[in-house]
C-alpha cells in the first residue's frame, strides 16, 4: 500500500476548554451529570471550573488528529476508515479554562486478513495531552480499521 | 464508586447528526446514507466515540467523572440510528467490564474501566 511511511508522522494542536462545549457535548449524550453542566455546583465543591466527560478527551484530541487526517498520505484513506478499538488513560482533571495542548503520532500500521479473507489495514495513534500547567491529562490509543476494497 | 448493573438508551434517528455537529467528525459514514451503503454498510452508523461516551454516561451516571483512571473499548458491530442500545456492567473492586448490545442481542461494544 502506498501509506507504508506513514509510522512516526506526528502533528500537535492546543483545544482551549470551554464550558459551553462541554454543556453541548453532555446534552448531544443526554448526559446530566451536574459536574459537568452546573458551575454553582462545582464550585460548591472546590471551587474550580466544570469538568469535562472522560470522551470529551475526543473532542480537545480533534485539532490535532485533523491535523493528521489532512496529512495528503492519510486523507486517502479516510473514507474508509472505521474506529475499532479506543484506549484512555487519564491523569489531571480536565475543566473548563484549561488550555490542552495534543501530540498525535501514527506509531502502529500493518494489514491483517479477517476470517472471510479479506484484508485490512489497521493504523494505530497514539494522543498525549498536556494542560497548561504541563501535567499530563490524557494519553489515547485509537485503533483504526481502513477496510480493504 | 458502584456502577449499577443495567441501562437502555434509545439512538435518536438524528443522532449521527447531533454527534457529528459536537464533535466536528463528519467522515461521511456518519452523514450521508447513500455513501455508507455504497461503502458496504447498512445505513449511516453512529460514531464510535458516541457509543463510548454513552458507555462513560451509563458508568459514571452523576459521580465524579476523575474517578475513571482508564476506559479502553473495542467497537465489535456498527450502532445505526434508532437502535436500542442495553448496556451491562460487572463491577470487581476497582474494575468494571461493560458490554453494549443492541436490541436484535448483537454486541456493539465491549469495554473495561478501571475507577480511583
């Protein structure tokens, strides 16, 4: 395939935090956690902003896996990709205000024939992302399936 | 933090489209039902990411979401809109597994959690 060099391709972006994404992100998931839709209630137990829902790790990774996706080798392959496997770790809290600056970086890309005999190809990206304060909030595994044609 | 046994989540018919606004992945097999079927599929499917978002909502319900140290899933069948998706976890201590089935019992996910 013509995407052999892909492996190693790295691109970053920052996603600033807002609190307003984090009520729209929530309500698309029908989702009323009150630690992430009610600033009165958050700041009744420490004082901070609102924190983010674990997979809004998806939403402030997005700048700099567009990134990638744009990338002319990788934008081949975008229509047939599917999402197979997806990986968290999460470290600091995530909150509205929070400046996240992410590192995607392709580090897995080989083919695999399924039980029909078709073959896929699978690419593996690994995110890390840091806040403003440089600690570490998340580092993500996306296993991505490009079907074979 | 205990995480109940069961839930249900009904897809809305927009959902694809809902998910595809908020979270900017418009990749086309989320939005354009002629494509997806011309690329093999039933019908537009819903993001990976939503069905693993429904997954942390059904785990987390209104706890504290800095309680989830890791959530990795593997995405084993295609949601597609107006499915019923039934969730069932199994706590043991600090781990949780979580399965995701639709309402014809085709699993749609799987997944593990481990809680602070």
């Amino acid at each position: 395939m013509s995407t052999d060099n892909i492996i190693g391709k790295k691109y970053e972006a920052d996603y600033e935090i807002s609190f307003e994404k984090i009520k729209e992100f929530a309500e698309v998931l029908g989702d009323k956690n009150p630690h992430y839709i009610d600033r009165e209630f958050v700041k009744s137990i420490d004082g901070g902003h609102p924190f983010a829902p674990p997979t809004f790790a998806a939403i402030y990774c997005q700048p700099a896996l567009k990134n990638l996706y744009l990338d002319s080798e990788f934008s081949k392959l975008v229509s047939r990709l599917v999402h197979g496997e997806q990986e968290y770790s999460f470290g600091e809290p995530v909150r509205s205000g929070d400046l996240i600056h992410t590192t995607a970086e392709v580090v897995e890309n080989f083919n695999k024939t399924n039980r029909s005999g078709k073959v896929h190809q699978i690419i593996e990206i690994m995110t890390t992302s840091t806040n403003q304060n440089n600690k570490l909030v998340c580092t993500a595994t996306y296993r991505l399936i490009i079907r074979g044609e | 933090m205990k995480v109940k046994d069961k839930s249900k989540v009904k897809i809305g018919k927009y959902m694809p489209y809902y998910y595809a606004g908020v979270s900017l992945d418009y990749n086309l097999i989320h939005i354009d039902r002629e494509f997806a079927q011309a690329n093999g599929l039933p019908d537009i499917i819903l993001q990976g990411m939503c069905t693993m978002g429904l997954t942390a909502k059904h785990i987390i319900e209104n706890d504290h979401p800095s309680k989830i140290k890791t959530f990795k899933v593997r995405f084993l069948n295609p949601v597609l809109p107006a499915d019923e998706l039934n969730f069932k976890s199994h706590q043991n201590d600090n781990e949780i597994n979580v399965e995701v089935s639709n309402q014809n019992g085709n699993k749609v996910l799987r997944g593990q959690v481990t809680v602070r």
